[in-house]
C-alpha cells in the first residue's frame, strides 16, 4: 500500500460468407469430490493470469458470527472500521461459481493475519485494521477474517475449481502501536527516520509514514522474540509449538535469527500447511532487496515440500509465483526501478511479476499503440517475467475510471493489454467510487454492490461485458501471453500468439467495430475455409477471401478456432 495510515483499413462487404449462431461453447464439466467444476482445456500461464483482488472485508459476509472480535466496538471514520468480509464469504463465491463466470484464475486478498485490536486516529477520524496490512501476529489469523480451517477450505476449493490463491504477504512493517498493541522492540523495527523517497537509503531504511513502525529488515544481528508475542502465545497454549518450529527452521536453514528471517518462516508456513500457490508483496521497494530473494527461496522450498506432501492436489507443475509492489513501477521502466541514486532489478531476487502502475495512463495512446508496446516489451526486455496490469486499486487515487462512466473501455483495456490483469472487486460491477464523507482511500473501498446486479439492469449487461472477455481470456493464454499483431487499422482488428512446446494458441480480436453488418480481416493469420466462432456473439462464421463477415450490433468480437 501507498499509504496504510491514513486497470483495419476499411474492406468494403463485398463478399458474403456463411454465418450461423449455435449453441454456447460449455467447457467439459467434471465431478470431484462431488464439486461440479469446469474442466480447463488451456495450459494456465502466470503470464497470462487474470487475477481477482478483493479486500477480504469488503467481498463478501459468509459467516457472521465472527464479525466482532477483540473489543473492535469504538466508532471509526467512513469506511474505516470492520464491515463483516470475510474468508469464507470468498468460498461462498468460489462455489457459487462467480469467479469461474468470470473467467478469473486466481484471487488475491488482502492480508488475514492477525492485526492490531486497537483502532488509530488518523486526524480524520478513527481506523481499525480492517485491511489487513497493520499486523500484530504473522503466526495467527485475524478473527475477523476467519479461521485456519476456512483458509484450509478456501485455497482447497479454489483448487478444485482450477482458481490460485495469491496470499498478500507484508514482510516490512507491523501495525501502528496502541493501548492493546505495544510496540515491537527496538532490535525489531524503528520509528525514525520517515522515509523521504528521494534515494536508496531514505526509501529503505526508513518509516514508511509516520507511526508505523519499520522492520529492520537489513539486520543481520540476532534478536530475540517480543516479550509480548511470548506471552501472547503462552496464552493461546502454543509457546512450545512455536518455539520448537522455530528450532526446526533456523537448523535447516542456518539463517542468523535476525528479524526478516523470523517473518519468512512465519509467511511460508501458511504455504507449507495450506498449498498457498504465490505472494503479492507489499510495499516492496520499502525493503532490501535480497530480503526479497531470501523469501523467494523460502517461499519455493515451502512450495515444492507441500507439493511433496500432497501429490494428488498438485494442479501443475509451475513453480511458486511472486509478484510485487514496487510502488511507481512502470512497465516502460524495464527491470529496474530507479531509486535516483541507485537502480535495482527486483526480477532478480525473485519476483516473476511486477505491478504495472503505466496501465490506466497508457490508455491515452489508442489500443494499437498500448497493446504493440506491451507485447515488445515482455518479449524482449522482461521475456519469461512479466507485469501485473491494472485500472483500480485500493490505494491509487487516481484510478482511470473514478466516476464508472466507462466500464467497457475498463475492461477492453485490462483484459485485453499484454501481461497479466488484475480485476479490482467491483469493476465488474461498476462499484461506486465516490463515496460521501470518505476521506482518502476509504472512498475505494466500499463493500462490493451484490445488490446491483439485482437491481440495476445497466450492472448485470456491464458483467455480461466483463465475463465474455474475462473467459476469452482465461481459455486463451495467448491474450495475455502471446505475440501481438496488428491485421487491420479499420475496423481494428489484431491476433495474438502463443507457443509453448507442442501447445499453440491462436486467437483475433476486433474492437470499435461498426453496428450491423461488418467485415474483420484475417487474411494471413486463419486462412480461407477456416471455421472459426465469435464468443462474444455466439456466433460461427468461415473465413473467405481472407476475411469474415457478421452482422450484430455488436462492437467487439473475440475469435476462437470453431471446435
């Protein structure tokens, strides 16, 4: 987070080709474990992913009981105290096939670890912990959030459904310190200096704002528990547990017991115990960056032992996945990031993927020009990285579409740029982003508008929009993987190409298409007699004369290899 205190030249219809509409295209169903799932046809590529982020508090209520926990009763700004989200409201969805229609393959959510039970004042009123990222304990979930045997159910289920969970994982910083929540000692974190973001060292090593205290996660220097957190665990009736882990860990690893080496054991336990399949990082050009390798390694060697441990829910073979905030980041920036007086390649310690904070800029420039640069760069500069494409945040105030007036344009943009999308909860849905009274980033962070789709028949056909693309996506890894080309300037329309080994995924996609009848040329990409199917009509049309013909009012058209 930024701030935790406070997304052809015009060929005249002179020839006519068959075009007929048919059934839907329903992936495979299977039954597992008594859990109807769709059955993925395309190989699932990190470059490629569509990724869902949620505010774990925010989503969705699916058990009410633990809405109040630790004495969270004082009264807080707007959007700023607990409103009931939870872990097993992301289940709910889960099963209840929303991120599936979605074309969604993995869902990141805020931090459910253990945060502060006070709540701060932040001169506009107070604020509890309900985002996550203010932790009292990396070893315990939140109450809150939910329970270990909910996280357990949740990644489980998310599995069956063929979805990754992205834990959101915060390796430099604690909470703020209140009356219930002391301050971490001195060997753990500082206070001062407040980072002024202008070099290495006063972006590193530094209090990220004021009151937040900062890990020293540079040290070297072995450091003993909190008393606090001793007694905490005392308490809860797990202190010789803890302890002997730790025993375990620092053995096999050899690591001196400095603070960062503590944190990274406890983050990969929730790998090693529940299959966790990558990280977002936060804040991480707040931290050295070997931090960031040392818990990429970790991370792996939790992963590959869970693998090891359960064979038969093992999805594929693709390693462990980090991607990072590194606040700022460009995709324009290559592989490193600039600190002015010093540039770091955080793809080299462990990161697969960045944040791309360029996206909801870059819109500016028209689809052909984004979607060319984007596809140059991650085949040249980042080949076998990649970047995690955004329009909305939880913290960028300056999203591309603040007041909801150009839903489509969101997500052609999102799920049709090269690199990985992350779908912000509520763009779907046209969330409302301007909440009265809110001061700051609470304005975007309402609870998701579930009574929308219910009442506002506009929300259900902007959905529509975003799972038609959302599933082209998914079954295609050449959207967010594959070569891009451009095939003709008007009616625009474009291929994408994806290799890997025997496996070949060929798709075209046209936009600003006209309303009735419309010519999209293929002529060098699918040839003549080819069959191919418009997912976005419902429609299947052949190929003649090195285009094909439809007739909708319709501007879009997503284009498969007919089956």
């Amino acid at each position: 987070m930024k701030k935790l205190l406070i997304a052809f030249a015009m060929f005249p219809l002179l020839f006519g080709c068959k075009q007929e509409t048919r059934e839907p295209v329903k992936e495979t169903a299977v039954v597992k474990d008594s859990i109807t799932i769709p059955e993925r046809k395309a190989p699932f590529v990190w470059e490629a992913a569509n990724i869902y982020f949620l505010l774990t508090d925010r989503f969705n209520n699916g058990n009410p009981t633990n809405d109040l926990n630790f004495n969270r009763t004082d009264s807080t700004a707007i959007l700023r105290g607990f409103m009931g989200g939870d872990i097993a409201g992301i289940t709910k969805k889960i099963t209840d096939g929303y991120f599936n229609d979605l074309g969604i393959n993995a869902i990141w959510f805020t931090p459910v670890v253990e945060n502060i039970h006070g709540a701060v004042d932040e001169g506009t009123g107070n604020t509890y912990g309900y985002h996550g990222y203010w932790t009292k304990d990396w070893t315990s979930l939140d109450a809150n959030f939910g329970t270990r045997d909910e996280l357990e159910i949740l990644v489980e289920t998310a599995h069956k459904y063929g979805i990754r969970i992205l834990m959101d994982v915060v390796l430099n910083h604690t909470g703020p310190t209140t009356e219930q929540d002391p301050l971490w000692p001195e060997e753990w974190v500082r206070t001062k200096p407040v980072c002024e973001f202008t070099n290495y060292e006063n972006t590193t090593s530094c209090a990220l704002v004021e009151g937040l205290p900062d890990i020293l996660t540079e040290s070297n220097e072995a450091v003993k528990l909190p008393d606090h957190l001793l007694a905490k665990w005392k308490a809860e009736g797990r202190l010789s547990q803890e302890l002997d882990e730790l025993d375990l860990f620092f053995d096999r690893t050899g690591y001196p017991r400095a603070p960062r080496f503590y944190i990274i054991k406890w983050l990969t336990d929730y790998i090693n115990d529940f299959g966790i399949d990558g990280y977002r990082v936060d804040t991480v050009k707040h931290a050295n960056e070997h931090s960031w390798a040392e818990l990429y390694k970790e991370a792996s060697y939790a992963f590959s032992t869970w693998k090891k441990k359960n064979p038969d829910a093992v999805l594929d073979d693709n390693p462990f996945f980090m991607t990072g905030e590194v606040y700022g980041y460009n995709i324009s920036s290559g592989r490193e990031f600039d600190f002015g007086d010093k540039k770091v390649d955080f793809y080299a310690n462990g990161f697969k993927s960045l944040i791309n904070f360029e996206l909801k800029t870059d819109t500016q420039k028209g689809y052909d020009r984004v979607f060319k640069k984007y596809s140059d760069i991650l085949h040249n500069e980042l080949k076998d990285k990649s970047v995690l494409n955004y329009m909305t945040s939880h913290d960028d105030g300056e999203p591309f579409d603040k007041e909801r007036t150009k839903p489509y344009l969101t997500a052609n943009y999102l799920l049709l740029t090269p690199g990985a999308s992350q779908v912000y909860y509520g763009d779907e849905t046209a969330r409302d982003l301007t909440i009265e009274g809110t001061q700051g980033d609470a304005t975007l962070r309402s609870f998701m508008n579930w009574e929308d789709l219910d009442s506002i028949p506009e929300t259900k056909k902007i959905l529509s929009h975003w799972q038609k693309l959302g599933r082209f996506r998914d079954h295609h890894p050449a959207v967010g993987a594959g070569l891009h080309k451009r095939l003709a300037k008007k009616p625009y329309v474009f291929s994408r190409t994806y290799t890997d080994g025997d496996y070949r995924d060929k798709v075209v996609v046209g936009l600003d298409l006209p309303k009735g009848k419309k010519s999209l040329w293929v002529k060098g990409f699918f040839g003549d007699g080819t069959k191919l199917y418009d997912t976005y009509s419902d429609t299947e049309v052949m190929v003649e004369n090195g285009k094909i013909i439809l007739e909708n009012d319709y501007d879009i058209a997503l284009l498969e290899l007919a089956q």
